[in-house]
C-alpha cells in the first residue's frame, strides 16, 4: 500500500521489521490497553442505561447520593470518552505507527506505565464525579486530583507513539501517521490548557464556558477522530487490498482539518460576544470539507468491490462508522445555525448528536480496528457468534439511540419553547424510551465482545504457555 | 528533507491559529471584565453571594444539577427566564460557572425572582411532584433527616400542606447542605440592565427633564466629579455632598452661580457640617450656558428636585461680580441679594 505513495523517499533506509517483530513488541501495551478499554467500555453502558431509566421515572435508585442523575451522567459520558474511545484509540495509533513505520515499538515500558496510570486517572476521577467532586464542566469533569494523572499518563504513552514514529524504517509516510501525530500533538495542548485555566488558575466567569467549550470541541475533532480516520484509512485498503485512491486528496483533507477544526465548538446560543459562535458555526460548514474528502476517498478505494466489504466484519464496522461520521457532521453544521439551534440547543438531540460522532463513528471504527489487530497480535481468531451478536446489537443500540434522542431532542425542543414549559419534560418519553432500549442492547453486545476477547486472550495463553497462564 | 518537521510545524501552526482565536482573544475581550456599577443601581454588579449561598452552589455543583438545568437566558428566552437576555459579565462571580447544557428542567437563571418561598423550594427538594405535578425531578431525600415527630412542629422541620401524606411520626428536617442550596437558588436573580444587555422595554423618556440636564450631566462628570464624585455624595471632611445639599437646593440660584464663578474659600457649612476647604473658580473656564446646564444637573440628580437654572441668570451675575477675583467667603455669600426671581 505504502508502495504506491507520492511522498518523498529518503535514501538509505534502514531494513524494516517483519509484521512479526512488529506485532511482538505491540502485543503487551496494545492488548492491556484493548481490555482496559472494553472494561471500561461495558461499565460506562451498564451506567448510561440507568442514566436511561432515570430519565423515565425520577424516583429509580434516587436515595443513593452517588448514583443521584447529576453525577451518574457525566461519569458515563467520561467513562465513554476517556475510558472506552480515547484509551482504544491510543492503543490503535500505537500499533499503526509501529506497523506503518515498519519498526517495533519504541518505549513499550513507557506505553505500559502509561496505560496504566491512565486507567487509574479514569477509575478516580469516575469515583470522584460519582463522589460529588465534579470540575462541572461539560467533557472536562475529572476533578483535580484525577485529571493530571490522565495528562502525564498520556504523555508517557504519547511520547511511545512520537519516538516510534521517529524510529520509522518505512521511510515513505502515509496519511494515517500524519493523522496520529496531529492527535498526539493536539491532545497534550488542549489538556494542559484545560488543566491550567479550569483546575489550577480558573478564568474568570465566562471565559470557564469558553475553555470548556474548545475543550470539548478538539477533544471530539482533533483528538478521537483523527484517530478513528487514522484507523479507518489504515483498514479500508488494507482489507480490500487496493491502494487508497488518492493520497493527494487525503494529504488535502487533512491540511483542511487541522485548519477548520479548531474554531468550533461554540454554540450560537452562548452568552458571549457573537463574534463567537458564528465563528464556530462557519468552521462547522467549514469542516465538512475535509470529512466529504476522506469518505469519497474511501468510497472510490473500494469501488465496486463491495463483496469484500461485506465479507469482512472489521470492515463492516468501519463502514457503519464512515457513515455515522458523514451524518454526524452534517448533523453537528445544522445544528450550529442559529435557527436551528435555538430549538434544539437545550434538548436531548445534542447528547444524541454527540452518542452519533463517539459511538457511532469514533467507536464503531475502533470495534473495526479491535476486530482486525487483536487476531494479528495473539494468531488467535474471535468466535464468529459473539461477534456476529456484537455487530448487530450495537449498530441496533446506536440507532435506537440515536433516534430516539435526535427525534425526541426536536420534540423537546419544540415544547420547550412552547406556551407550557412543563409540557417539554414528558414530551419525548416515547423516543426516550427507545433509547433506552437501545443502551440494553448496548450492554449485551459489550458484553459479547468482552467475553469474546478474554476468550481470545485465554486460548492464545493456552497456545503459548501450553494451558498455564504463567 | 525531513518530513516529521515540516509535518510538526504545519500542524503546530494551524492549530495555534485556531488557539490564538479562541483562547486568548476571547481572553482578552471578556477575560478581564471587571465588575461594574450599572446606571440603574448603586452597587457593584453582579452582588456578591453570602457564605451560605456559595457554599449552595458547591451542593449545585457537586449534585449535578448543571446535568439537567442550564443558567443561560437567550435572547429568545426572554422575557420567559429572565427580565432580559443574559451576557457574559452576569457570570462573574461564579467559580466554577455552571451554565448547563440541558433544559430538562427550568432555567434557573433568575429562579430567585420566581419562587422565592425557602419552604417552597425544601418541600420541592424533598419530593418534587407535591409542588410540581408532572415534573420529573429527582427527589433528594438524602439532603433530609426524618426525626421522630413532636407534638408541634419544629421551628427547622419543613411545612408541608395537611394534605400531603409524610410517613407517621416523623417530621422532615432539612440538613444545612439543602439550606445553603436553597440560599444559591433564592439569590439566582439578574435584574440590573448593562450596557451590553439594556432594558428591552425602557420607561418612556421623563419630560420633566429640563432641557439642558444632558448637558450638565456631561459637564459634571468630566469638571466637578473628580471631588464631589459622581454619586454627589462628596468626600467626608474634605469635599462637602451635593446631593441634599441646602446650598444645592435653595430656591434663590444666586449664591451657587457666583460659587462656581469665583470659588469658595472656607471655613463653610453644608446640611450642618464644616468643611475646611477652597473650591476653584470656574469664570474662565465654563460659559454661562455651561455653568446654568451642570447647576441644572445638580440640582435634579440624586434625588434632588430643583428648579432649572438659566444663562440669563448666569450672565447677569457674572456682570454683577465681572470686577472680584477673589473667591467667596460663606458671610460675604450670605449678604447676597437674589439677582432675579427663580425661573419657572
């Protein structure tokens, strides 16, 4: 793939590792951080479906203090974000910019570490929303004493993925590389930023909404997808087997997404300057640019050849996500004019819109990418049943979700602004109540994808350790 | 050629592009408000919070209460949520800022000019639906203690209508975080207009304003301000108070023109206190016109109702005393004869 690229090649490059090599020095920090993740990932949907349930009936579970609304739905959101698509993510840049680069992992005791403090950054700062010391920030609520451990955490395992990549024997880089490398770049900025002006020195009233506002912007535009697009540029010709269509245009498409995404994440209701949000609300048009450019790519890689893709259940996932991206986005440009927004900014259509970009495309590309590097990395297979079960139910569950928030969100919307307020509150009962069958589903296609993976896990000890698990 | 570096730079540079716009620009539009005195109050605005009302918004805060009701009034929320649209510098005072993302509930923005019973609000907090039917708030029970009922009722416990049922024997006591989370609420209020939000409906103009109040009004912040200030309350022992001055509102102009013609030199009284000090003379610098519009404005601002000064007032004083340098003393002010009779 890599052979038909019209980069530069440098003379004199050294000889790359065989995908063995490679695999082998991946195995560790990829796997511990796949099943961290997918740990993570079946809590935060056990947490969202009572956060589902409690949106029907007020009273469920009402007298435990740590399971109140307020604090349950952030931590399922943060469980999601941090636990689930960035941890994923990472371990999927981690494995491209070995493989890519032809190299084995540089670092790997620094991954391991990091990994690890990662997942205790996640764990305390969970229990600390949950114990009441959320920042109150959207996407920023890991209280003080979690939310540096996440920022040094991910520098020791950004700093495995940089010097992998400077260790790179393949000397021609591709579009996936690039995409990592914007990521881990952005994502230690955006974090210290956050840290610094949220935690340690607060601005000053409104500029808190300002900083969490871009916060959460990048950590959606620049951090999580331009991993998910890394994957999915990695997958598509890989699995097909077909060079990616054009390099030119994805080289265009990624220019035009580290320019564009940065200036979003304002909403046009926000009580600031206006100068602000239609700002953001131009970058939203804006950043469709790019997103049409990596689907048509995708598009005109596979061609005709959609047999292969349906062959293919990694592929399947990554094409569930492709399409989830392209909506959302269009989705989230609506969503960011003001005529628009002023019914539906308040209302559930933004948690639906914001199920739709993690789940939908961040996280159904990661599944993808899950499903194709875990069997390279143990030579094991996944058990076809389960992870059957597990494509049907989630890519069920988000659109049940998505549905039943997006659809109820404008329902909501409409009422709230209505002569009767309180009409608002039960209005979209009905459509939540889709949803919330829609995150049972969640749950049992976690469940099967997690069970699938220990499965892998213990047969590939079995195969090495000959049944002895030291 | 290396790659990763151009690569770095690339990426460092467009993103520090979109940082500088929306980081450090907003930064330094509303990073730094300061709070502010607005035309139709006399205090700082926003209010500071009591020590109980700030430690409400940390029980807000940690609940979670943000998850489900926003403090954001929106141009097209009004006059719903609040008596104007919300800006930026109504925020603060507020650390964190909670503003929600959410409306499942009410906007709380003003929440303490609509219900501003405590009681209300604890039984609200205790069991949502017996004040409001149909809401779907949770109930906060945990912020409650049941303590075995006694033969009245404490003078802490929360009145609950004959009607509701409460469990036997008990009576309902609020526990002080749910106190100091009803402080927060009662004192959510915006009611002051800013500049950056004005009164979408001012009161029409008063046409009892003489016509050259504006002017004074322009005169006096930039000429007498600076001692008497703007408030024309004066500096305590150095520079004596105009409003509800006697000096200010005696129905005979006479003695306030040639004061600020020549200057007063003290020791002087004013509504019974003595001041020690001179004031300039203003002769050279303001014109008839311009001391008959600022001796207009003092003596309508504040409080202060008087009748309108005029320039023919002020010039046939000033021909009066067209020859004296010096300023005035209070005994030479007192044998002044009234120069014409008051305008009407």
């Amino acid at each position: 793939m890599t052979a038909s690229t019209t980069q530069h090649v440098q003379a004199a490059c050294p000889i790359p590792a065989t995908a063995e090599e490679v695999d082998a020095s991946c195995r560790g920090p990829v796997l511990l951080l796949f099943f961290h993740s997918l740990l993570w990932l079946l809590a935060g949907s056990v947490l969202s479906w009572l956060v589902a349930i409690k949106m029907h009936k007020g009273d469920f579970l009402a007298d435990i203090q740590w399971l109140t609304y307020g604090r349950l739905n952030p931590a399922a959101r943060a469980i999601l974000l941090y636990g689930f698509a960035s941890q994923a993510g990472m371990a999927v840049a981690l494995w491209l910019m070995a493989r890519l680069g032809r190299t084995p992992l540089v670092g790997k005791p620094s991954a391991l570490v990091g990994g690890m403090f990662w997942n205790l950054g996640v764990l305390l700062g969970v229990l600390g929303i949950l114990a009441g010391d959320s920042t109150g920030h959207d996407w920023f609520e890991f209280p003080r004493y979690a939310a540096p451990i996440l920022f040094f955490a991910f520098l020791a395992i950004g700093c495995a993925g940089m010097f992998t990549f400077a260790a790179r024997r393949e000397c021609t880089t591709y579009i996936s590389q690039w995409l990592i490398f914007a990521a881990f770049l952005v994502f230690p900025w955006i974090d210290a930023t956050a840290n610094a002006l949220l935690i340690c020195h607060p601005a000053r009233g409104m500029m808190q909404a300002v900083i969490a506002y871009w916060f959460a912007n990048n950590f959606l535009l620049l951090w999580l997808t331009p991993l998910a697009l890394a994957a999915a540029f990695y997958l598509i010709p890989k699995i097909i087997n077909r060079p990616l269509y054009s390099h030119y245009l994805a080289a265009v498409g990624f220019w035009l997404l580290v320019l564009f995404s940065g200036w979003g994440g304002v909403p046009p209701g926000a009580r600031l300057p206006s100068w602000m949000a239609a700002v953001s609300t131009a970058a939203s048009f804006l950043v469709l640019v790019p997103v049409f450019t990596a689907v048509m790519n995708w598009r005109l890689t596979i061609g005709k050849d959609c047999a292969n893709v349906k062959a293919s259940l990694p592929l399947r996932f990554v094409m569930i996500g492709a399409g989830a991206y392209l909506l959302s986005s269009l989705l989230a440009a609506g969503n960011s004019l003001p005529i628009v927004s002023r019914t539906t900014e308040f209302t559930l259509f933004s948690v639906g819109l914001t199920q739709l970009s993690v789940y939908g495309f961040v996280g159904m590309i990661l599944f993808g990418a899950i499903y194709y590097i875990v069997p390279q990395l143990t030579n094991t297979d996944w058990k076809p049943g389960p992870a059957k079960m597990h494509f049907l139910l989630s890519v069920l569950g988000i659109l049940f979700i998505v549905i039943g928030f997006c659809v109820g969100g404008v329902i909501q919307g409409n009422a709230q602004n209505g002569p009767e307020f309180i009409k608002s509150v039960k209005a979209a009962t009905p459509l939540i109540g889709f949803a919330t069958l829609g995150s049972l589903l969640l749950i049992l296609a976690h469940a099967a994808l997690l069970s699938n993976f220990i499965s892998i896990m213990r047969r590939c000890c079995a195969a090495c350790c000959g049944g002895r698990t030291k | 050629m290396n790659y990763a570096s151009l690569l770095f730079l690339g990426i460092f540079f467009s993103f520090a592009l979109s940082w500088a716009g929306m980081v450090l620009l907003p930064q330094l539009q509303i990073g730094r408000q300061q709070l502010v005195v607005p035309h139709d109050s006399k205090q700082l605005y926003p209010p500071a919070r009591t020590g109980m009302a700030e430690h409400g918004r940390e029980v807000y805060r940690s609940l979670g209460c943000q998850a489900c009701h926003t403090q954001q009034v929106r141009e097209n929320d009004a006059p719903r949520w609040g008596v104007r649209h919300g800006v930026a510098p109504d925020y603060l005072r507020d650390q964190p800022v909670l503003i929600g993302s959410q409306r499942v509930g009410p906007d709380l923005a003003n929440v303490g000019l609509r219900l501003t019973d405590a009681n209300w609000h604890l039984m609200h907090l205790y069991d949502p639906q017996s004040v409001v039917p149909g809401s779907s708030m949770p109930p906060y029970r945990f912020l409650f203690e049941e303590r075995p009922a006694r033969l009245t009722k404490s003078d802490d416990a929360v009145s609950f209508p004959p009607e509701y049922k409460l469990p036997t024997g008990v009576e309902i006591v609020p526990k002080p975080e749910a106190l100091a989370l009803v402080a927060y609420l009662q004192g959510l209020r915006v009611t002051n207009y800013l500049y950056e939000a004005p009164n979408p409906n001012p009161p029409p103009p008063d046409t009892n304003v003489p016509p050259n109040f504006a002017r004074g009004q322009e005169l006096y912040g930039t000429t007498c301000g600076a001692c008497h200030q703007a408030n024309g309350e004066g500096l305590a022992g150095q520079f004596p108070p105009l409003a509800g001055a006697d000096w200010v509102l005696a129905e005979d102009t006479s003695k306030i023109i040639r004061i600020v013609l020549n200057g007063l030199t003290g020791p002087f009284e004013v509504n019974g206190v003595s001041y020690n000090n001179t004031m300039v003379p203003w002769k050279d610098v303001l014109s008839d016109d311009d001391i008959a519009a600022v001796l207009t404005y003092v003596r309508n601002e504040w409080g202060n109702k008087a009748s309108m000064v005029t320039a023919e007032q002020v010039s046939a004083a000033r021909a009066k005393v067209q020859d004296r340098a010096d300023a005035w003393t209070a005994e030479e002010l007192q044998k002044v004869e009234p120069d014409a009779p008051p305008a009407k």
